[in-house]
C-alpha cells in the first residue's frame, strides 16, 4: 500500500492554520531521577536524534527511575506530540481556531495513537498521509524542577516528501472569502466593516500585496488569513522548502519555530539562508536558540537576537522562560512577564502552546503586547500537567488568567 490520505474530522471549514509536520510523533513523557539523565549522552534540557535501540532501552529504563508525585496520578503519559501537533492542537482544542496537519503517519499502533488524539481534539486530518513504516517516536525526560531533556528516534520513520506536496495541501480560506459565479471573490473583513464587498482576482492579488507591507492590518484588525506553522529542522530542510514555495505562491504566512540550541547550533547556515531569504513572516526562538543563532558574534544576547531576527521576518519573538518574552513587529517592541501563578510540572511543549496563543492574537487582531500576553496564558497552562497537551482543568485555568488580564477569549471554552 502507498500512501493513503485521511478524511475525518474537521471537513466542514478549510484550516485557517495549517501546520507541517513531516513526520507525526508519539511523546513518552516521565518525570526522572537525575540519575537517568546522567547516563544519557548529550547535554541536558535539548534534543538530540537517537536510533531505535537507544529509544528502547531509555523507555525499559523508566520505571526504575520515575520520580511519583502527588500532583500526577499517571507517572507516565503516550500521547501524539511533536512542536507544531502541539500548537496546532493547542489552536484547535483550547481557542477554537480551525487548524489542520501536513504530514505522514505509520502503518502501526503508534500512527492510529496520533491519529485518533489529534482529530478527536478537533484537528483537521484531511492532509495527512498513511504510510507502510513506523511512527516517529519520542521520549521526554522530565527532572524534578520541570525541565525536559528529549531524545526523539526519526531516522526510520514515515514522513512526507516535498514532491509530495501540492497546491491542494494548501487550499482553505486565505481570506474568509465566498465564490460567486460572476468570478468576483468576496472577501469579509470580520469585525470592521461587517459586510462582504466584491473584488476581481487581479484586485484580489493587489490587495494582498498591499496589504502585505501593511502586515494585513486595519485600524487594529488583522484580516484572517491563512497561516503555515513549522519547525526547523535539517532533516526535513527539502520539505520545509517545498512547501515555503507553495505557501507563498498561495499567499498564506509563513512562521517558524527554531526548534532547539543543538539544532541552530550544528546546521546554522542553511537556518540563516532560510531566514535571510524573507520567506518567514514570524520567528519563534527561546532564549537558548537565540543565543546560538548570534553565537560568535560581540553581542548575541536575547535582545541582539531579537533585533537581527526582525531585520527578516515582520514578527520575531524570543521566549525568556521565567523572565517572560520579547517580541518585536515593525519599529515596536515589548516585554511581558511570565505568568506569575503558573506551577511550573513540566516544561514540554511550553513553546508550542506560547506560540498556539500568539498565533491566536494576531488572526484576531490583538496589539502586540496583547499577543505576547495570550501566549503566556496558554505556554503557562501546558506546563501544569506533563507533556504538550493542555488538559481540560488547565484550560479552565488559562481562561481565568486571560479575563483577569482583561484578554479577548475564544468563543469556545472547554
């Protein structure tokens, strides 16, 4: 059998973000003793490709090294993981944005596991491709203090290929638009004007060229366009290309999360091209990765980071843990804390779901600060519990901290 796609849930409406995962991915998440991490090579807290075998033997490891806890009655969860599963899932299920997934999945137990987890949290399944081969697998190692240490096996999995991709990959509403048979695309600017008014397609294309030195916005109102979420990686450096290529042909933003120090660290220069090119609207980086993306140079703290990531994309923000984010779009930059009450559990996918809120505020108009803000809502709601999943509780929670700061919530509340 080749590849099959699926059709499940989420049909009615076309994403209005799309993320491209390569290879789906199943987290073994556990909370350690120090002594587990101690006999794993590479440096503590990154994330660093293991072989089969290597995966297995850390998993036979576990129980004799899981740290209990009253706060968790599961020492150990299985569920579907990888960075832009998590903040696509983190759209779908917590803020209610439609959100779909670009990729492959194995013919085996671990690809129906992410499967069935992201279409029952209300992820759009339609794009992902079944193929013979195994699931990508990954185990996150968490200490005591709620930092994580992954070690992900991808060499022998499934993934989608960039000649795979096509136009239809992208397909759903750039604009929240309605066809008429005269040819005109009528486009509906929400919450501004209130009513459909009718372009041409040639000044449909102007619109968005225009509008893309305006960032697509209008007195406060971003207008909803669609969105493409990856991560780098050089291994997937063909298929990130490919479909950057296709995304912009079909006029969709392009963000980017940084995914690890290891990562900008060991393949700097084809990241550099990637973000020199122009190509990404939106950069995502955590302190470490920023430090390792300037390393070398004079200066390469957060903030000369920041600023040089903001020389190519129209959004650049770095994430500072405890000490909060900074965030730059145009000639304004912000500072916003961390969330105070948050219960740091365990730090997975706190970047993911930081970037799930961010995105959030800019496809509903939100200032800048107001972005950074949502973000460090729902990036504070993922670390209370173990693993890149926000549970139904801390939802509950996030939504609390959102009112209280006097933040636009989702329409939809779990």
């Amino acid at each position: 059998m080749g590849a099959e796609t699926l059709v499940k849930n989420g049909e009615a409406k076309a994403p209005l973000i799309l993320g491209l995962q390569p290879a789906a991915l199943i987290d073994h998440v556990a909370r350690v003793d120090w002594s587990l991490l101690h006999q794993i090579p590479g440096e503590r807290g990154g994330s660093i490709p293991v072989e089969i075998k290597e995966l297995e033997h850390i998993l036979s490891e576990l129980k004799r090294h899981i740290l209990a806890s009253i706060d968790e009655p599961s020492p150990m969860k299985t569920m579907a993981g990888g960075s832009v599963a998590n903040t696509i899932r983190g759209l779908s299920s917590g803020f209610g944005v439609n959100g779909g997934m670009i990729g492959a999945y194995g013919d085996d137990e671990q690809g129906q596991l992410f499967v069935s987890n992201m279409d029952i949290s209300g992820v759009n399944i339609s794009r992902l491709r079944r193929k013979n081969g195994p699931t990508a697998q990954c185990v996150c190692l968490v200490d005591a203090y709620g930092n994580r240490t992954m070690r992900p096996c991808l060499s022998t999995a499934v993934k989608v290929q960039g000649d795979e991709l096509t136009k239809d990959d992208f397909s759903g509403s750039k604009v929240t638009d309605e066809r008429c048979s005269l040819g005109f695309s009528f486009i509906r600017l929400p919450d501004y004007f209130g009513h459909y008014f009718p372009m041409s397609y040639a000044e449909y294309a102007l619109f968005i060229v225009l509008g893309s030195w305006f960032c697509f916005r209008l007195d406060g109102v971003y207008l909803s366009l669609q969105w493409l979420v990856m991560r780098y990686g050089i291994f997937n450096l063909e298929v990130i290309q490919a479909a950057i290529r296709i995304a912009k042909q079909e006029f969709l933003f392009v963000s980017l999360d940084l995914a690890s120090f290891e990562m900008v660290r060991n393949f700097r220069e084809p990241l550099v091209r990637l973000l020199e090119s122009g190509d990404i609207d939106l950069c995502f980086a955590n302190e470490d990765e920023a430090t390792e993306l300037l390393r070398g140079e004079e200066n390469a703290d957060p903030e000369a980071a920041l600023g040089y990531l903001s020389k190519y994309c129209r959004w650049a923000v770095v994430t500072l843990g405890a000490n909060g984010c900074i965030a730059k779009h145009g000639q304004e930059i912000v500072r916003v804390p961390a969330i105070g009450e948050a219960k740091a559990v365990d730090a997975t996918g706190a970047g993911d779901l930081f970037a799930s809120g961010f995105l959030y505020g800019l496809i509903k108009g939100l200032s800048l600060e107001d972005c950074c803000k949502v973000g460090s809502c729902s990036g504070g709601a993922v670390t209370r519990s173990l693993g890149g999943e926000v549970t139904l509780e801390n939802w509950q929670w996030m939504y609390k901290q959102m009112q209280i700061k006097g933040l636009l919530l989702p329409e939809i509340q779990n």
